[in-house]
C-alpha cells in the first residue's frame, strides 16, 4: 500500500499559490499529490477562498483527481503532511512599506531582505516559524519544510541553530533562475548544467559552470556573459573570476544603489506600493470563475519560478532523483571558514534523505570576507531572536556590512521598533 502524498500550504492566501498550484499539476505525473491543504489566518481568509476556489477550477480543468481544502486551523492542515511550504509575510505589506520606506528617512537603505529592513523582517519573521516547526514536529514530524519566506537565509540560520529540526530547506528564486538562463545559454537540457553555487542566501556565488563533465566558467566570463538580468557588471566579473549574485551591487556599488533608492523614495517609487497594485488585479482575476489559466501578469509579482524550485524538490526527495537545486540548508563542513552549523547556500543534489551539498572547501579569497561578515551578523541576529533581546539585534544591525553610522542606525532601529510594535510582542519581557 502506497502512502499518500499531502502537500501543506502556510500562508496560501498569497498571490504566489495558484503558481504553486499549477506546478504540482505539472509534477503530478510524478508526484502524485492525494491532497492539498491550503491555510492562513482569519484576517485572511476572504483571499484564501478565493485562492481555493480558483484551485479547485485549475485541478478540475486538467481532470486530476487532487481534493483540495482549506482551514484557519494549523493542526488540521498539518496532520499526515509529507511537506509543508511556508510562504508567509508577518504584518502583510502594512509592514514591508515600513521595512522599505523608514530607513530613507535617516539615509539608509530600505529593502525587504537586505539591511536594517531585512532584518526587521526576520524579527517579526522568525519568532512565527518557530511556532510552526514546533507544530510541524508534533503534527507531521515526516514531513519536509521547505521555506520561501524572506528574509529566507536568516530564517533558516535561526531554524538549524536553535529548532533542533533537519527536514527543513529554504530557497529563493535568483538562484535557480540564473541555472535556467545558463541551460538557454549553453543550449542545453535540465540536469546537464550544473552550477556551483556557494555562499549565502541573497549573496552566494557562482564558482564553477559544469555542462557535460566540463567546467564552463571561465569561457562565459571572457565573453562578458551574466546569467542574471541586472546585477554587476560582466567587467566586475571578470576582475573576480566567478559570478556574483545581483545583490553585491548593494555591497559594491553601495553609494550609487543608495542615491538611486532615496531618489525612489522622493518620487514615491516603492515596491511594496506596487505589490499591493499588482495583488489587487491579480485576485480580481482569481475570482473571475471564467480564469483558470495563470494571469499573464503574474510575472510582475516577481520571485517567479520558486513555485518550480518547491515542487521540483518535493518530487525530487519522493522520488530520490537525485536532481540538483540550489537551496538553503545547513554547512556541516562543505564551506570551510563558516561555522558548521549554520546555514549556506549552496547547490545540491536532493535524495529522499535530503539534500546532499556539493563540497566547496574554501571559499576564494576574493569573497570569503564579505560572506564571513555577513554571516556574523546572521549569527548574531538569530542569537538575539532567540534571546528575545532586541538589544543585541541593534549591536547585530551595527555589525552588518552595509552598516555606516552608529547613530543612523540607533535612530532608524528606534522608529522600526515604534513602527511594528504590534509584531515585536514576543521580545517584551515579560512575554
């Protein structure tokens, strides 16, 4: 008798699901999903129906045999679970304007992931799972977690060091969207391009391109190839000899990726504004009972294609493919120079016992320091969270890389706290 494959969606209310939904449809071949529990909370549960119905609409459409439901209640969407995705945002985008639009007040840089936004993100963030690893371990213990939540490098530091759980992976889209663009690149079918990722999440680099046994790296680069759309320039990497993930320019071009945000912030220009602008018509399309077919604009939510990078790892663990992803998940000595029990990124080949990394050994010269700085201020952020010290997550904060003033960073962290007091309960003393 063959056990049944029952997928758990938190924070299914979200705009990403139906993308979620269509690609378990693709995999089902392989997959073969019996059930799919979509959950969230009360203060979402208008878009959670919707979201259920047009899944309901999707499945029916291309004659599978899913039951799908929904339920407010964690217990009940987590029992007998074989995975759990996790794609939640703590205070909604209410908060994330806060995370991206305060700093500017005080010439910093605002963003949802990266900074001082970020980790205002994980302070509210983390706590939340948490509580859900708690329950996972006591309603579905056999399941795997695989987290999209941001800031996700950040939360699965905290969840390695201090969850005492290992059925836990977190992605994120840059990664795996570079690997496609290289496959296109070299002409090239899925599997046969295999790059080495090495790093952090929302920092790691590409160190080596295999295409048919070959390390490709070299060539691409003296061509002034880039496998990302905007980033650093294809100069930058041939003075570095690897590619580097978008976000160094925050790091690299800090000063001029700094004026162009605090222009942004003159004009208006924000992104969780525009998110907000983009929901709106997306779910309007949801309700249509007519769509069943995914919005053309579902790419301007962006993070497009982490929905393929989920699903392709559950199938990949079911079915021990042994296909290789690019995710988050714990050292354990395959990056020398960082503590074992921290989390990397890094690529790896996924079995039904998980994910087994590529060994990276050392990490070149020319990127090992600002990835240890980086990782010393994840350590002692999530030292702070579980602390519930939210002291110590200022002196975090002051040792970040992108960190410039004591004093700009003490006044932004106060009005922060103020600004999200409502989700920061859980570092009140006497909680």
């Amino acid at each position: 008798m063959s056990v049944k494959t029952k997928i758990t969606v938190i924070g299914a209310g979200s705009s990403y699901t139906p993308e979620v939904i269509g690609k378990i449809i693709d995999y089902q071949h392989t997959l073969k999903v019996d059930e799919i529990s979509l959950l969230d909370l009360e203060d979402n549960l208008d878009r959670l129906k919707i979201i259920h119905q047009y899944s309901q609409r999707m499945i029916e459409a291309k004659n599978e045999t899913i039951r799908i439901s929904y339920t407010l209640d964690r217990k009940e969407a987590l029992e007998d679970a074989s995975f759990v995705l996790i794609q939640i945002r703590v205070g909604k985008m209410e908060a994330r304007i806060f995370d991206e639009t305060i700093p500017s007040l005080y010439g910093l840089l605002g963003h949802e992931t990266i900074g001082i936004g970020g980790m205002f993100n994980a302070l509210r963030t983390v706590p939340v799972i948490y509580e859900i690893i708690e329950d996972v371990k006591k309603y579905a213990p056999k399941a795997w977690v695989i987290n999209v939540s941001n800031p996700s490098g950040i939360i699965a530091e905290a969840v390695y060091r201090f969850s005492e759980f290992d059925r836990f992976i977190g992605i994120s889209s840059d990664p795996n969207q570079a690997t496609k663009t290289l496959q296109q690149k070299l002409n090239a079918s899925p599997g046969e391009v295999v790059p080495y990722f090495a790093g952090l999440n929302d920092l790691s680099f590409i160190l080596k391109v295999y295409h048919h046994g070959k390390d490709k790296l070299d060539s691409l680069i003296e061509e002034g190839y880039s496998p990302y759309k905007e980033g650093m320039e294809s100069l930058i990497f041939k003075d570095m000899r690897l590619f580097s993930h978008p976000n160094l320019r925050y790091y690299y071009h800090h000063d001029e990726m700094l004026k162009a945000y605090l222009d942004d912030m003159k004009k208006g220009s924000i992104r969780a504004k525009e998110v907000v602008s983009i929901e709106q018509q997306l779910f309007e399309k949801f309700k249509d009972e007519k769509t069943i077919d995914l919005p053309k604009n579902m790419d301007q939510r962006l993070g497009r294609n982490y929905a393929d990078t989920a699903i392709g790892i559950m199938d990949a663990i079911k079915n021990n493919t042994k296909a290789y992803h690019v995710i988050n998940t714990v050292n354990r000595g395959h990056i020398l120079g960082i503590p074992d029990e921290c989390a990397i990124e890094i690529t790896s080949r996924m079995t039904n016992r998980g994910p087994i990394p590529v060994h990276i050994g050392e990490l070149p010269l020319q990127v090992r320091g600002i990835i240890q700085h980086l990782k010393a201020y994840e350590e002692l952020l999530c030292d702070a969270i579980y602390e519930r010290d939210l002291d110590k997550a200022l002196l975090a904060i002051q040792t970040h890389p992108l960190s410039r003033s004591f004093n700009q960073n003490k006044v932004t962290f106060k009005k922060l706290v103020e600004a999200h007091e409502k989700h920061l309960t859980y570092y009140r003393k006497d909680s």
